[in-house]
C-alpha cells in the first residue's frame, strides 16, 4: 500500500496456480502485469486509462512475440515466429496495422526472401 492507502503491488497466484506480478501507480491503477502460464511467461503493461500498451510473451506454440497496443488498446503491430498450427516453422513475422488493428503491412523472414542473385 502506497501513504494514500492504494494497492501498488501484488504478488500472488491465478485460479489456474501460476504466479503473478501486478504493479499499480500512485492511484491504484495496474500498469504492469508478469505472470506465468503452462506455456511460458508474459509481461504486459498499461497507459493511465487502463489500455494495454504492449505485451512480450511466449505463444502456446512456445514461440516469443512482441505486440504494441495505441492509447485505445487497439493492437496496432507485432514480432513474432510464423506458426501455422501443424508445425514450427520459426521465421521471424513483422505486423504492421492501421488504427484500427486491420493488417496494412507485413513481411516474414523465410531465407527465400533474402536469397541474392
């Protein structure tokens, strides 16, 4: 508890027995959370109004991605590993979105991408 009486940090477990992180500002609102799942790990964090901003984790595939939220909480780019359910392929993907989190732009790193003449 911050001298104000709010909540500024948690540490505890989910009803799924992983653990977590939640940190709060000075008004008690959650800016950051860590925790863990069967899969991996996540850290997210917040704007003041309570948007997520971003979040860095491990995929149910196991594989890691980056996401970047605007100030609305609309996912707006993305880092991740290409996965198309049946299997690992493990290149590199970058999502580029409008506004509105519709998909403008986005290149892979398949090595037939690079290859030069």
């Amino acid at each position: 508890y911050n001298a104000e009486g709010r909540v500024v940090s948690v540490l505890g477990k989910q009803d799924d027995n992983q653990g977590h992180l939640i940190l709060s500002n000075r008004a008690g609102n959650p800016i950051c959370f860590l925790g863990s799942k069967d899969h991996g790990g996540a850290l997210l964090t917040y704007n003041n109004r309570g948007k997520e901003t971003s979040q860095l984790g491990t995929g149910k595939q196991s594989h890691g991605g980056l996401r970047i939220y605007n100030r609305n909480g609309v996912n707006v780019a993305e880092l991740t590993t290409l996965d198309n359910g049946d299997y690992f392929r493990g290149d590199g993907e970058l999502v580029v979105k409008n506004r509105n989190g519709k998909d403008v732009w986005s290149k892979d790193g398949r090595e037939e991408v690079f290859l030069e003449k």
